[in-house]
C-alpha cells in the first residue's frame, strides 16, 4: 500500500492541534504570572501612592515619588550606576572574548572541560565568594602580602571599600555571563568563511574586525545584556566590597525598603525607574543588532 493513501489522523474533537503545546508552556506562563507581571504591577501602583506620619502605605494617588526621582542626588546615583555598569561590561567583553574564543576554537573532546572550568565558580555560593575576594584584596590580605614579599610596594594598597574592589567584584561575578553567549557564536563559526578572509588578502587583524566580530555579535550583544543589566542593579557587592561608600542604585531602593528609610512608594518609583532603563537599553541593543547592515 502507498503510504501516501493513507488518510491523515484528524485532531480529537474539540481540541486544537496547538493545545498540547500551549499546555506544556503553560507552566512558563504560570510562572511569569506570578513572579514577574504580578510583582511588576504591585510595584507600579506602590509607585503612586503616599506614606503616613508611621511611614505607612497610604493609597493616594501622587506623582511625588517619580518627581524625587529627577533630583539631583539620585539622577547623580543612577548616572554612576549606569557608568560602573558600562565599565563592567566593556571589562568583560575584553576579558571574555579572548576566553571564549579559546574554548570555542579549540578541539571538541576539550571544550566540555573548559567549560567546566568557567562554571566552577558556581559551585559556590556567591556570598563566600565575595568574602573571599575581601580576604584578598584588604589591606593584610593575600594580594598585599604578595606584592609586600617580592618587593613591588612597601605599603599596603587600600583596594578594598574603593570604587575599584566594586569593579573587580562586578566583573568577577558577571564575567561568565559574557562567556557563555560569546563562546556559543564562536562554536557555530564557518571556517570557510574565515578561510575565504584569508585568501582574499584580508590579514589576522582585519579578518578578525570584519569576520569573525561580526559573525559572532550576536553572542557579544547577548552576553551584554546578561552583564550590564544586572550590574546596574547589584548591591551586594557594593555592600560588601564596597563598604556602603559607593552607593549604586539598588544600594538606594534596598534603603527604601528594607532600611531605616522605609520608604516603598519611593523605592517602587525607583525600581519602576530602573525597569524602564532597563527596557530602553533591551531596545537599544537589539536595534542595533537588527540595523547591522549584511554585505
């Protein structure tokens, strides 16, 4: 018999051929429900409302908190969160690439290992991890100790509570978010096309620029979204490392809500402030990525 002939099954009555789909995703959709939309919206109508004498919830609409927003101090704090991030992301865009680049062009039986060796780091917890790099960087820590031993400084650096430990533990922590994305678009590089690069007379430096980045933006562009977003909004770290002198903007929306200031319609209104940052620069990035022009 044909194979051909034989009728197609019909769907059970009453069920669409995508329902079987929509049901496995269901649980996703339960879930974006309950952890992101619904909190998202909580903090938008706490974001109009007021506080009390007792500095409670009072629900009266206002745009009070989206005013204080705009002042000084804190578009001075944001200005300098977007700046620490940006740094942060450029740093491990130079520190990562070359690393995923390695791993991505390097024999298959080793890439597993490799990419074993960037995920250890998340064996740990990222508490004792911070810790440790406060054991290492302060001033009787291991970094000074070394340098005191073979002679390169007489006395202790002070790193540790400087803008520059909360950028090593920025970079540090997100360094292998920049990784991972990156080495997935060097892993699906066409060799033929760096091949053909090469023949047309293009040299290491220019097939790199106009090859090899281009083919693998996507992975830079992913890998900067999974750096810089959070980065803005980090305060642990700053917190830690730190020590509370470098305010970033999730120093300040923690305060609002669970330090002496208690302040939740002003915290939701800087929260809500920073999603829509964070939206603006989702746009930005992969506009940029759909306006890259192919040729």
């Amino acid at each position: 018999m044909d194979v051909r002939t034989i009728p197609h099954a019909e769907a059970p009555a009453g069920r669409r051929p995508g329902a079987a789909g929509w049901m496995l995703a269901a649980p996703m959709f339960a879930w974006l429900v309950v952890f992101v939309i619904a909190p998202t919206v909580i903090l938008f109508v706490y974001s109009f409302c007021q506080r009390d004498e007792m500095g409670e919830l009072v629900f009266s609409f206002s745009l009070e908190n989206y005013a204080r927003v705009f002042d000084s101090t804190y578009l001075y704090i944001f200005w300098r969160s977007i700046w620490y991030a940006a740094l942060t992301t450029v740093l491990c865009i130079v520190i990562g690439y070359p690393v995923a680049y390695f791993i991505g062009r390097a024999r298959e039986d080793n890439r597993n290992r490799l990419l074993m060796l960037v995920m250890v780091p998340f064996w740990t917890s990222f508490l004792i991890r911070t810790y440790a790099w406060i054991t290492i960087l302060k001033s009787e820590g291991l970094l000074n100790g070394m340098l005191q031993l073979v002679g390169v400084i007489s006395a202790p650096l002070e790193i540790l509570y400087t803008p520059l430990a909360v950028v090593i533990g920025l970079v540090y922590a997100y360094v292998p978010f920049m990784i991972l994305p990156i080495y997935g678009s060097v892993e699906k590089l066409d060799n033929a096309l760096i091949e053909a690069a090469f023949d047309l007379g293009a040299g290491p430096i220019r097939a790199f620029s106009k090859v090899i980045i281009p083919l693998t933006n996507p992975g830079i562009i992913a890998g900067t979204l999974l750096v810089f977003i959070p980065s803005i909004g980090m305060f642990a770290i700053t917190d830690l490392m730190g020590g509370a002198r470098v305010k970033m903007i999730g120093n300040v929306i923690q305060d609002q809500f669970t330090g002496q200031a208690r302040d939740w319609p002003f915290g939701s209104a800087l929260g809500i402030t920073l999603l829509a940052m964070f939206a603006v620069a989702f746009w930005l990035t992969t506009r940029k990525q759909t306006d890259v022009p192919m040729g």
